[in-house]
C-alpha cells in the first residue's frame, strides 16, 4: 500500500485482504477434454460459484427497494449452450434478471445494469436481491426502469456466451417495452469492473448490429483491455485487494482462446474504432490496478468524439472509503439525469 495517502482507506484495505483467501478463482479455468472430468469439473465450479454467492448473499442481507418500486423478477430468452447436459440456465434457454420499476410512471427511461465479480462471481438471484436498496433509489428517484440481469457466468460458460446474454438482455428490454413501461429510445447500460467490461461491449454490438439505439454508457472501474500490462496494473500488482495474478486469472477463465484476446466485444480496447458510441461516465479508482486501461479507454473515446465524463476516486479494486459508495451513486444519476431523462 506505498502509494496509498489515505489513512482509513489503507485499514479498509487490510480489513478486507485476509477475507480474499476464501474466494479462490478455479484452478483448472477450461474444461477438460476427458467427458466424466469434464462433467465433474462443470458440477465442481456450478458448487464453488454457488458457495461464493451464498457468502456474498448472507453479506448483503436483504434490503427492501422501498416505497414506490414495483420488482419484478423476469426470465429472459439466450441462446448457446456451454456444453453440458447439467446446466440449468443453457437447458432453460433463458437468464433472470430483476426489473425496479417506479410505480406509476409509463414510457420510462431504462438502465440496464450488468454486475462485476471477475466474470465468474457476483450473480445469482440472491446477490442480484441483495442490490435492491440501490437499483430501487434510483428506479425512484430518476424515474427510470432499473433491470439488474443476471448473464451466465465463466469460466463454465466462456466468450462470447456472457457478454452475448447481455446484448440479448438489452434486445429483449427493447422489445418488451411497452410491456416494462419503457420508452425504447431513451436506453442506458451501466456495470463496474468485469460489469464494465460487458457493458462496453454491449455498446459496440448494440453500434455495429444496428440495435437498440443508447442514450448513455456507465463505465465504472471498467475491465477494458485483456493484456494487463498497463502502468496501473504494475504499479497496483499486489497489496491493493484485487492484484495483477486475479486479473490475469479473470481473463483466463473468461477468454475460450488466446484469439479471443483481441475481439472487441471481450477486450473492448481492441476495437478498431469507438466512433458513433453514446455519451459515457468513465469512474476510477485512484490506487485500482484497473485505472489505467480505464483511463485510455476514455481518452480513445474522446479522440473518437464521443462526449466523455472522467472521474477519480480514492479506491482500490474492492475498497473504498465510506463516502465513496454514495458519490459514485450520485455520479451516475446526475450523467443518466443529464443524458437518459430528456424528452425523446
């Protein structure tokens, strides 16, 4: 923690690291070719992944979205399968997300938010719940749909399978908008870390394939660039929560091929151009091994023309001062305030 200035933040930081060691990314990150140690390795990361889940879930609790939200839990059709036959969400066809929706509002804005946790954690319906008091507060105070979707995971279910969920979730919103209360042209995305990884690439498909049309992008401590070999990345290796080994695990279990590094839609600072994207709030963390990539991303989209709202924070990867939750909260709903809620 050298470079750490803040007092509290490095005790956040040491309170934090000891509770790391019981959250161990899978060893073997790709499926054997074996068909019985394939079928045992698929059940083996569907248990541990569950097992992180139910800790994060206990964690979280279960807070309400207060008065004047309406939550609706909702399947959502995929397509692809991971390939075994033991895999409820690729047999079903179909993802959960959860939908707050201020009661009372028709043809509403919505912000389609995609959870981080490294590609491989952070999901399920009982964390998801766990996100209520925040995705409520804001579906009620800006007026606007909040849909929290829950993509299937890697390293079970590799590229392009999750960031694919993502971009039929956003298809899906505007296709069943009149049925949510959404108004179709007035589409935000939004996630933080691996979250943002995804939420960029949701970007460029929604650009490239001609779909749903998006008034903002929230790129919060965003995974943009598969190399991790920034600056940032280096500089942050170890001691600052989540370290170089994590993220070069990450994108190890995400990645199906060494090829798939440099697809856009996985690494989006591959991509050839970031012209023609929406009007983005990039949000990073001073001591974040992450900051950097972030950081270039957000110049490459300026330099592009695309409008771009930079902030910094006094955060690691995985810890942050108090204060710094809320304002990040506020961040976002002034830039959704600013770009989802005009008039369309």
């Amino acid at each position: 923690m050298t470079f750490v200035v803040e007092p509290r933040l490095r005790e956040i930081i040491e309170q934090i690291t000891p509770h790391l060691a019981d959250m161990p990314a899978p060893t073997v990150r790709h499926p054997p070719a074996d068909p019985a140690a394939r079928d045992a390795w698929f059940a083996d990361v569907t248990r541990e992944r569950a097992r992180q889940q139910a800790r994060m879930s206990e964690a979280a609790g279960r807070p309400s979205a207060g008065a004047g939200v309406d939550v609706t839990e909702v399947r959502i059709p995929v397509t692809g399968e991971c390939g075994w036959a033991g895999c409820g969400d690729c047999s079903a066809g179909a993802i959960n997300a959860i939908v707050h929706r201020p009661i009372g509002v028709r043809a509403a804005p919505a912000y389609l938010h995609f959870h981080g946790g490294g590609f491989w954690v952070g999901g399920g319906l009982d964390v998801l719940r766990g996100n209520a008091a925040v995705h409520g507060a804001r579906a009620r105070e800006l007026g606007v749909v909040v849909i929290d979707v829950d993509y299937r995971m890697a390293p079970d279910h590799k590229f392009p399978l999750p960031v694919e969920d993502c971009y039929a979730a956003l298809n899906w919103v505007a296709a069943n908008a009149e049925h949510l209360g959404v108004d179709p042209a007035r589409l935000a995305v939004g996630g933080g870390s691996a979250g943002g990884a995804l939420t960029a690439a949701v970007a460029l498909m929604s650009r490239d394939r001609g779909g749903p049309p998006l008034s903002a992008q929230v790129l919060t401590i965003p995974a943009t660039d598969s190399g991790c070999n920034t600056g940032s990345m280096h500089r942050f290796a170890e001691g600052y929560v989540m370290t170089r080994q994590n993220a070069l695990e990450m994108w190890d279990m995400y990645l199906a091929s060494p090829a798939d590094a440099h697809n856009p839609y996985a690494s989006p600072m591959h991509a050839p151009s970031l012209r023609g994207l929406p009007p983005t709030l990039v949000i990073l963390g001073d001591y974040d091994l992450l900051r950097d990539e972030g950081s270039a991303y957000a110049r490459r989209l300026v330099d592009e023309g695309v409008t771009v709202t930079v902030r910094r924070l006094p955060q690691a990867h995985g810890a942050e001062l108090p204060e710094n939750g809320p304002e990040t909260e506020r961040l976002i709903n002034g830039f959704l305030t600013t770009n989802l809620l005009r008039p369309s």
